[in-house]
C-alpha cells in the first residue's frame, strides 16, 4: 500500500472515530434532554399536588366548621385525595423512567439511532398536555378548498 493508501485508510478511520465519537456525544445529550422533560413534568405535578393540599385544607375546614363530623366521608374530599394519589403515582412512574434512562449506555459505534429519541419521547406527560386545536375542522377544509 502506497503513500495515498495509507492517507485514504487513515482519514477514513478518522472520519469514523469522529462519527463514533459524536453518536455517543448525540447519546448522552439525548439522555439529559429526556431526563429534564421528565424533571419538569415531576415539578409540575408536584405543584398539582400542592395545590390539591390547599384544596382539601379548605374543603376539610369548611366541613369542620359547618359542623360535618367525618369531612372525609364527603364526596369533593375523596375526589381531591384520589387527584393527589394519582400524582404520586406519575410522579413515582417518572422517576422510574428517569432510572431506566440513566441506566442506559451510550450507542454503539457506527450506529446512528438519531429517531430513537422521537419514539421514545413522550410517555406520560402528553396525558396531561391539553390538545389545542390552531384551527377547527370547518376552517381547515375551507382552506384546501378555496382557490389560492
């Protein structure tokens, strides 16, 4: 192998350690991203969860002082105690996702898995993110159907 062997096969390798090296970089990027979607949806809940706290301060409050003697036997009480619980529960799920992805080693070498992020994303917070239509339905026919 001459002189311009040598150089193709060398900048080749490097082509591809540089390659290696940014798909584990893309990785652990990735990683971080997925865990601080995760970090914000577990925020938020908690501040469901406070909430829920002040609500069923106030309803048990109320009861007490309009004279109820088991406030917790009311219906509106056990509706804001199940919404506290099922938070916990997402939360708990959340933090187990966040486990799972930091357990998670980086790709592999000449391995490019850039839309794995896009399958994976988005898990239990889109339950609770409200679907807000730009346009209705009418709207948007009339657009496809009107000369432009």
């Amino acid at each position: 192998m001459g002189f311009e062997g040598n150089i193709k096969k060398g900048a080749e390798s490097g082509i591809q350690a540089l390659r290696d090296g940014t798909n584990v970089v893309f990785s652990e990027v990735n990683k971080l991203l997925k865990i601080s979607e995760k970090k914000i949806d577990i925020n938020s809940y908690k501040k469901k969860i406070e909430r829920n706290y002040t609500t069923l301060g106030e309803l048990v409050h109320r009861y007490l002082t309009d004279g109820v003697t088991n406030p917790l036997d009311q219906a509106d009480v056990r509706e804001v105690l199940q919404n506290i619980y099922k938070y916990n529960e997402k939360i708990q799920a959340l933090e187990s996702e966040i486990e799972i992805i930091k357990s998670m080693k980086p790709m592999e070498p000449g391995i490019n898995n850039m839309n794995e992020s896009e399958a994976q994303r988005g898990t239990l917070e889109d339950e609770e993110k409200p679907e807000v239509p730009s346009e209705t339905k009418e709207e948007t026919k009339k657009k496809n159907t009107s000369p432009s």
